[in-house]
C-alpha cells in the first residue's frame, strides 16, 4: 500500500495509506483516543478534521469514520481517499502522488460505466468473460471475483495454474488461480493473479448487487493512473432556475507501470499456524509446498526461528522472495529439529 505522512490538526505526522477508491477518509481509533472515541462505549463514528496536511497541500474540514478493526497488522493509522483530491495522477514509476495534474494525451482510458459507494467500477474480459470489477485498492491481490460470477461461468476448477489456500482448521477458504487474459479497456495483462472464494450461496459482498469481483491493489500497481470526477453544473428538469451540482462518470485513464505483482507472498512456505502461547503450532499443511517438504507435519510446534526478532520475526519472513531459505526449530513428541524450509512461487 502506498502511503504518506499526514500532520492532523497540527499534531505528530502519521503514516496514512492512499485509498484510490473512497472520497472519506478512515482513522484507527489509535490515532483519535480522547473524548472522541471511548473503548466499550458508543463511540462517535464520523468526525470532521480541522485541518490536514499531506506534504505541501494542506487541507481543511476532511469528513473522517473512524474504523475500529480496518487497520490491523497494516503499518498505517488510517486511508486517505484520493478522490477528494482530484483530479491526481498516481504514478508507481517515480512513487509520486500529484494533485491537479493535467490529464495524459496518449495514455490509455479505462472504461468506467458508473460508480458503487465504495469508489470506480471498470468493465473487463477475463479470460474472454465479460465482468464488472470495482477499484479497490486496498485489497493485496491481482484481482478477486465474486463467488456468483465464479459459479455462473464454472470458473472454480477451469484454471490450470491454481493452489487452495487453508484456514487454520484445515477448510478451504479461497483458491489462488492465474488468469491468462485480462483486458481493462485498452490495456491488456498477462498471468495475473487471481482470487476466488470459497462461499456458500448465501453470502452477500458489500457489491455483490453491482460486481463480479475486485482489482486488487498488486494489480493496480502495474498501472499509473489520472483520476478526475470533476464535478459539472445541470439545470434540474423540474425546475429550470435550479442548478444541480452533479459529478459525471470519472475520466480515467492509465499506462503501464514498470511495477510487477508480488502476489505469492501471502503463502511462500505452504502452510497455516496458530498461536499457542509464545509458539506456533502447524495447523494446516501443503505436503507438496515447502514445509511439507522440509518434514514440517500438522501439530509440530515451531520453537524458534534464525532471523530478526525471533519467533516474532516469521511471519514476515516467509513473505520473502522465492529461494529464500529459513531456519526454523521445531518439536514433535518433546523432541527438537532445525529444519530448512525453501520459500517457493506456489501458482
């Protein structure tokens, strides 16, 4: 997730991430403690910051929610929503954010036929399948679709390239496949990571009325994108001397980037832990991914890792680029082994 230092009515600047698809802005209850926000009480959900600062641009009356569990384990303390902003011009080749920027000529437009309340719809071909995809940003994969465009197409096992993803008790919760094809208006993308979930018929997305799925953010990050929904007056049909204050569909438009997805690093060592007290316990395995490799069985108890911080340090260590070998201690009926485990691409 891109983010930035946000100074908040004057205080400490803050590390907030940048959220293409809300006009709201997000806090962690963290950052607003005090009379706003009271921990087992009704708490005051929507507040208004007086005034924020993002580097140059300093802004005043930010309308702001604050989200009690959206940030955990992300190192931000909040989501600016770019489209307050606009029109901006994200670009992922020089790591730059700018505001008022002139819209790019000879970049490719993206077909936006309308808006959700979570932010831009996009029209694509999947794989030769027409679908409607919401922009969320925030989302740390190439691409997510909805179980119902999964089931109506008989997509679950039609991919090739494809691994099951496990929950700590051993069910299947998603499958990560890779969509050969992707065209987003005029830009095209090969092998793109993909995820389709698990659900039972009854489950209802936030945009499961709207949308066949999500762009997730490695994949947005493939493209440097203008954004402007600059907003137009109309006079109302029932009165002609009212003017309307209306925002059109979004200009859009977006080139390639030289960023890549990163998309395995959620499961580079094939397998699921649960916390037993200050060590991990094995709870779901791939015998055929690098810890079934290693020997790793279900119920062997990881003691100690060779690494920064330890223990502690694992998680994002497994998270590291393929080939990247690990030491780890584990014990099995009170005896302990260093075992060797070797980070692997597991689409």
């Amino acid at each position: 997730m891109p983010w930035t230092a946000v100074r908040i009515d004057g205080g400490e600047p803050l590390p907030f991430g940048l959220n293409l698809s809300r006009n709201i802005w997000h806090c962690h209850p963290s950052v607003m403690l005090g009379d706003r926000y009271k921990v087992g009480k009704a708490a005051v959900r929507t507040f208004r910051l007086e005034t924020a600062d993002l580097g140059p641009l300093r802004d005043r009356g930010v309308d702001c929610e604050i989200s009690p569990a959206a940030f955990e384990g992300l190192p931000v303390a909040g989501l600016v929503g770019l489209t307050r902003y606009e029109p901006f011009l994200l670009d992922w080749d020089r790591l730059t954010w700018t505001v008022g920027a002139d819209r790019p000529e000879d970049w490719k437009s993206l077909p936006i036929p309308q808006t959700s309340r979570g932010g831009p719809m996009v029209d694509a071909i999947v794989d030769g399948r027409r679908a409607r995809l919401a922009v969320l940003s925030f989302f740390p994969w190439g691409l997510q679709l909805n179980h119902r465009f999964v089931r109506s197409n008989r997509l679950w096992n039609s991919f090739a390239r494809r691994r099951d993803n496990h929950s700590a008790g051993g069910v299947p919760t998603f499958r990560t496949v890779v969509v050969g094809k992707l065209q987003l208006g005029d830009l095209a993308f090969d092998d793109v990571i993909t995820r389709m979930h698990n659900r039972p018929a009854s489950y209802r997305h936030v945009n499961a009325d709207d949308v066949d799925g999500v762009i997730g953010f490695d994949l947005i990050r493939r493209m440097n994108i203008y954004f402007n929904r600059s907003r137009v007056s109309v006079v109302s049909p029932q009165d002609r001397e009212r003017v309307i204050d209306a925002r059109p569909p979004p200009t859009v438009r977006a080139s390639y980037s030289r960023a890549r997805q990163e998309p395995y690093a959620d499961d580079r060592a094939g397998f699921v832990p649960r916390d037993i007290g200050g060590a991990l316990e094995i709870a779901w395995i791939d015998p055929t991914g690098p810890a079934g490799k290693a020997g790793l069985r279900v119920g062997d108890v990881i003691e100690d890792f060779e690494g920064d911080s330890g223990i502690l340090g694992l998680p994002h260590a497994v998270t590291q680029p393929a080939g990247t070998e690990l030491r780890i201690e584990t014990s099995r009926n009170g005896k302990r082994t260093w075992r060797t485990l070797v980070l692997e691409d597991r689409v």
